[in-house]
C-alpha cells in the first residue's frame, strides 16, 4: 500500500494497523520516502541479513540444493530488472 505523507498523518492509527500484516510506503513529492512494517517482519529481514557465508564454506548438502534451485514462477516479473542494470552498468541503453 502506497499513502502520501498527510495521508499518513491524517490516519496514522489505521495505517499503523495495516502494516502489520502488509508495508505501508510513504511517498512525499512522489517519491517513496518511509516504509512502515511490522517489527516481526523487521526482525525477519534482520536474520536475514545477517546469514551471509563465504562459498568455501557451503557444505555439500547446501551445494546440492543451490544446484536444484528454482525461483518461483511469480518472480518472472523480475527478470526484465538484471538485463536493464546490466545494459546501464556497461554504458549501453537499457533494453
């Protein structure tokens, strides 16, 4: 859900309510500014953060699963984002 910062003030206790179970982004000048979230999912985005390993040290079993990964098929409406970072980063026009 997307809500301008009056809007925000002006429903500050239902919107709070909402990000509990969905983020809640604040634009201002229509720009996103803030996102309110609940704090479990704060937390779960902290431990993921923070589970970052070096290759060397993946086992075999976390091998063999990189290996038969799969992203979901929702995550197809992303594809399009590498191959336009890849064209701006090489100096090319995006695709």
């Amino acid at each position: 859900m997307r809500v301008t910062s009056a809007e925000f003030m002006r429903s500050c206790g239902s919107l709070s309510n909402h990000a509990l179970t969905e983020p809640v982004t604040i634009t201002e000048d229509g720009r996103d500014r803030l996102v309110v979230l609940s704090a479990a999912e704060y937390a779960r985005l902290k431990r993921r953060d923070r589970q970052a390993v070096l290759a060397e040290e993946l086992g075999a079993a976390d091998i063999a699963a990189i290996a038969v990964a799969a992203p979901p098929p929702e995550a197809a409406q992303f594809d399009g984002e590498f191959a336009m970072d890849v064209g701006m980063e090489a100096g090319g026009p995006a695709p």
